[in-house]
C-alpha cells in the first residue's frame, strides 16, 4: 500500500477506464477529494475520457459535487448506477443521449460485486422481472446509444430469472475514516458501510487498483481488528483528506455514527402540511412488531411522525443503506439513520428484503396508471432512476405507496379536522399510461402481495387489475376534489371510508395508544415460510 495525493490518485485513471465510486446520496461515504481532482484533472488536460461510471446509488448534493463531476463533454461513455437524481447535470446528459445510460436496480449493483468478486457469472436473480429493468421491456436502458445487453431472461426448474452480467472495474474509488500503515481501513466515522469489502474485492479480482480516501492515518496494528472493513490486502493506495466531512451537510453527527442514542424529542419533527398528512396515514398501516423499510422522498417522513408519536419502539424501521430499527433521516441528509440497533454492509440488507423480509415497505410513487402500476423512474426529460425501489417493492409483503394527489403548487387548508383544497397542483400524478414500469402490480397480485396509495385526500387500493377508491378526507367532495384531477375513472369501494380526522389536525394523533392495544391483541410472531 502506498499513501499518494487526491491528484496522483486521479493520474492513475486511463481513457476508457471502468471506475466505481463507492458511497451514497448527499455525501455518505462518498470519496470527494479523489473525484474532485478526477474533474481537476480532465479540465486541465483532456484526460481521462471516454469513462464507465459505475456507483451503486446516487451520489452527489444536486449541483456539482459527487458524480456529476463528470458532466463534462467527452468525459464519460458510460453510466451505470440505480439513479441520477442526485446529480442533476448527468440527467441532461443522459436525456441528450451524450453517454450510455443505465439505471439497474441498487440491490442488484450491491451484490453483483460480491459474484464478480467470486467468479460467478453474474448476479441471478427475480428482481426486475415484468419491470422496465426486464430485457422485455427495456433492459434498464435510459439512452438510445444504451445498445449492450446487461441483462438477460432465464429459465431455471420452470421459472423466470434475470441474469444481470458481469462488468469490468479498473478503478473503484472507495472511502474509510482510518487506515493504517498497512493499508487496513476503518469506518468509525461513516455514516453507512455500503459495499467496500466486496467492491475492492471484485476490483482485485479483475485485476483493477483500489484507491481508498480516509480522513487520518493510524500507526500499524494499531486499529482494533474488528473495525477494519476492508483489509489492506485489498487496498493499492490510500488518499488521505483531513477536511473529509461526514456528509456534504454534516461535518460529523456521533448519532449518525452510531456513538449515542438521542432523545426522541430531539429528533427532528416534520412540519405539518401535505407531507406530514400522507406520512401520518401511511405510519397508520404499521401493526405492532412490524419490520419496514422507509424510501426515499415523502415516506421516509414516517420516521419523524413516529419519533413524534412515540411508536419508534414498537417497530423495526429499516432503510436499504443497512440500518435496522431506529429512526432513518429525512431531508438533505437522508440515507443515514439515528438510534439505530444494527448496521450491516448494504448487500446484505437487499438479500433480506429479497428474501421476503419486510412485513410492510413504505415508498413514494410519481406517477400511477390505471392498473395499479407505479413509475419512479422517468417522466419525459426528467431520468431519475429505481434505486432500491424494485428490489423492495417487489419482494415486501404489503406495499403502501405514499404521495400527493398531485404536485406542482398544491396548497391546502386544514380546520376542525376536515380538508379544503386552496389550490390544486398543476401536474396529475393518477395518469392513463405510464413510461416506465417500476412496480408491475398484475405480478404483485399473482405473488399475493398487496399494495395501497395513499394521498392527502384520498387512498386506494389496487386489486383485480384497477384501482379503487376506498377513503376519502372529510371535507373532500369526490366530484370536485378527486375524479376531475384524474385521468382514468377509477372504482369506488361500496364501504368507502372517511378518513381519520386527527390526520388534519396540527397536534400529535396518539397512535401510541392503538399501538399499544394492537400489540396486546396480536397473536404471537411464528416463522414463516416460502
């Protein structure tokens, strides 16, 4: 192992290179320094170009740090990730057709490196199947020049598999918080784990160089062994950035590090509003002793209003970055996670979920047709990508999907515990066909899972290939409020229901009571097969 300068690690990148950058969302575990002096570099002399971009989520804080250092012409040929959302230069770019764009599934992209790291001929899987990610319908292509099958349809013992393929990686960029005179890196300091250990051993294993950007240097055999989570056999050279913050907003929160446990009151409350109305109806699908995970977007306020509620000990929340239990974070730091119990390395929270592991996945949707079927993914120009969504959606038991009725200026006015709409959003979410298929909800149905929409004024069901309409918010009148606004007539339960009017009041709900009385009469959590 050799310490070298973000500038030296930057020299070591070829024309057409393969390099993966490790790390997550607004700046977790996300090798800046390096990437910064990747973008120094090309500026200056033209060079490296023509790159495959790898990273298994989106990295970067929606302007010009993470991966969208390398928006620049010539730069990249190839992007491989589960979303852009965080970088939004390279979603015009891919839009424009300037590279190659794929967006696979983040479970898929977190446990490929652990098959490639073995040999194995890519990651077989059913996750992705009757989605846009299916080479029937699409191969998780986002650009015309997108042309090389990544994956492909398989039939084993009778049933339907992907097989996503094996790629090169000549370059992977990873972080740590220490390492020593050997090479041995840490993470004491970071806000997730992600997938360090079996990307620098998929990177060795091709024959790539591993690069791992840390905050200090520690003497030889002077890290306890249990901490280091890539060991220095793996690592050819080491960055060292002493400015290196925990996120791009956080400089170090010991919380997000698992250092200590903060009380529930200090944990940051959601503002009431059209946000907080959906979290609080969807949080009112939790059972006691149920096991979540929160998605991105306006689900993962369901860990603020159960923080508020005081429900946080009655449930297992999870989020795919590894952390169970706890309270996952909203906002520009989302991603992280507070008080939790575990973290475990992201591989292995997506082989739970596809496992079946999830009693209940909260996420959001954007758009949603007549059948049921959810995108995530793509509207028009805007590429945003799946990122763990397929993975979760596909393999939980019940899924609730939260959102606005509909979006762009939507304003609301809550008194005595009815809604009125002051102004309704410009853009329909509820839309007669949709561009890209993230959740298939005929596929759902025939795996026996069940999936709700719920908005501010209404929630739905979706059951026998249509949606239906099985609660309203008082106040809310069907034929002004909701049908006008959809693009598709949808059924309407006979026992439609009015919704909880504690959902429209600014104070507290008091769920910890119903939880607290569901618990009592649960029968008691069996093992369960299949």
């Amino acid at each position: 192992m050799k310490v070298i300068s973000a500038a030296e690690a930057a020299a070591l990148i070829r024309d057409g290179d393969s390099v993966l950058a490790s790390g997550s969302g607004g700046g977790h575990a996300i090798p800046e320094a390096v990437l910064e002096a990747i973008e120094a570099r090309y500026l200056a002399e033209g060079a490296p170009g023509r790159l495959t971009l790898i990273h298994v989520v989106g990295l970067g804080d929606r302007v010009h740090k993470g991966v969208a250092r390398f928006r620049h012409p010539g730069m990249l040929k190839r992007s491989i990730t589960s979303a852009l959302i965080d970088s939004p230069p390279l979603i015009e770019l891919a839009f424009a057709d300037a590279f190659e764009s794929y967006t696979l599934p983040q479970g898929v992209l977190s446990q490929i490196f652990r098959d490639m790291a073995a040999g194995r001929p890519g990651l077989i899987t059913r996750t992705g199947l009757h989605s846009f990610v299916d080479p029937r319908h699409g191969g998780a292509r986002q650009s015309p020049s997108a042309k090389e099958d990544l994956v492909e349809l398989m039939t084993i013992d009778g049933e339907e598999y992907l097989r996503f393929k094996p790629f090169p990686i000549d370059v992977a960029i990873l972080r740590g918080t220490t390492a020593d005179e050997d090479g041995n890196v840490s993470m004491e300091q970071e806000a997730i784990f992600g997938e360090m250990l079996s990307s620098a051993q998929a990177t060795r294993r091709g024959g790539g160089i591993v690069v791992v950007q840390v905050k200090r240097m520690a003497k030889r055999g002077t890290l306890p062994a249990k901490t280091v989570k890539i060991p220095g056999i793996l690592v050819d050279y080491v960055v060292v950035d002493p400015e290196q913050r925990q996120t791009y907003a956080t400089d170090y929160n010991p919380a997000y590090a698992g250092e200590l446990r903060v009380p529930l009151h200090a944990l940051k409350r959601l503002p009431f509003g059209p946000r907080k109305i959906v979290a609080r109806r969807a949080a009112m699908e939790i059972v006691p002793g149920a096991i979540c995970n929160l998605g991105a977007g306006i689900s993962t306020g369901i860990s603020a209003v159960a923080a508020e509620e005081a429900i946080l000990d009655h449930i297992v929340l999870t989020n795919e970055q590894g952390f169970i239990g706890g309270a996952p974070l909203t906002g520009v730091d989302s991603g992280a996670s507070q008080n939790y119990d575990c973290i475990v390395d992201q591989p292995y929270q997506f082989d739970f979920y596809d496992g079946g592991g999830l009693d209940i996945a909260f996420l959001s949707f954007a758009e949603v047709d007549p059948a049921g079927n959810v995108n995530v993914s793509r509207f028009g120009s805007k590429i945003v990508g799946i990122g763990g969504f397929i993975n979760i959606s596909q393999n939980a038991r019940k899924v609730v999907f939260s959102g606005t009725f509909t979006s762009g200026g939507l304003e609301l006015d809550c008194a005595g515990g009815r809604l009125r709409i002051a102004q309704e959003g410009r853009h329909r979410k509820f839309v007669p066909s949709i561009e890209q298929i993230c959740y298939n909800a005929a596929f759902a149905e025939r795996e026996g899972r069940t999936a709700l929409f719920v908005t501010e004024r209404a929630v739905f069901r979706a059951a026998g290939g249509t949606l239906e309409l099985v609660e309203i918010a008082p106040g809310i009148d069907i034929g002004r409020d909701i049908l006008p606004h959809m693009a598709f007539r949808t059924r309407i339960a006979d026992d439609l229901k009015t919704m909880d009017e504690r959902l429209f009041r600014p104070e507290p709900m008091g769920l910890l009571a119903e939880v607290e009385a569901a618990g009592r009469s649960a029968p008691p959590r069996r093992p369960r097969r299949g």
